[in-house]
C-alpha cells in the first residue's frame, strides 16, 4: 500500500471490538494516492451496501475500512512494518465501549459517538 496517512483513531464500537477482537485501531490515506502494491489472499466482507471490511484470506488480518463515497480509504495502522510515523489521534464511540477494560487518560480527544 502507498499513500501517506498520519493519525490514528481508536474505536470502540462493539462491532469493532468484534472484528479485531478488541477496539479497532484506524488511519487513513487520500484515496485518489491510495494503491495497493500486493493483492494476493485479499478479501471483503459487505458490512452493509455502502461500507465494506477488506482482511486477508489467508492469516485472517483485518486490513481495511471502505466506505463508498468517502475521500478516505481506512486501514489498520497495526498491520504497517515499523517505523509507521503515525500519531494517536481519538477514542470513538467510547460510551458504548466494552465492560472489561478501563479507558486510560491519554489526553486523547474522547467522542462518546462517531459524527
């Protein structure tokens, strides 16, 4: 993947934290610079008719967030070989995070939703 991105958002929806199996850890590049240098064993789930989840077929990793209409193409920061030179950004949708971990005071902007 090519494209430069410099911020990361954490969400903390449950339909993140039933993807990644934890909160969902999010960046994003401009689409029109977005392009992807390897495809093989990618593959997409339809979240609904405009937004779809792209993972790799073969390890299982969640990859992208795709959303139609949207300038952004989202993925996720963590599957980027170090040094990624990103930020954290914000917590999203925090109050419907999950009951079994505490929100540490990271300074961090905090969106109780996504708007």
């Amino acid at each position: 993947m090519t494209g430069e991105a410099t911020k990361v958002t954490y969400c903390h929806c449950s339909k993140c934290r039933r993807w990644h199996g934890h909160i969902g850890a999010y960046s994003a590049v401009d689409r029109a610079g977005f392009r992807l240098i390897e495809q093989r064993g990618l593959k997409w789930h339809a979240v609904n008719p405009t937004v779809k989840r792209g993972f790799c077929g073969e390890c299982g990793s969640s990859l992208f967030w795709d959303e139609d209409r949207d300038a952004k193409m989202g993925f996720c920061p963590g599957t980027l070989d170090e040094p990624t030179g990103l930020e954290s950004k914000a917590h999203i949708y925090v109050a419907s995070k999950g009951d079994y971990y505490p929100l540490a005071d990271d300074g961090l902007l905090r969106l109780p939703e996504f708007k």
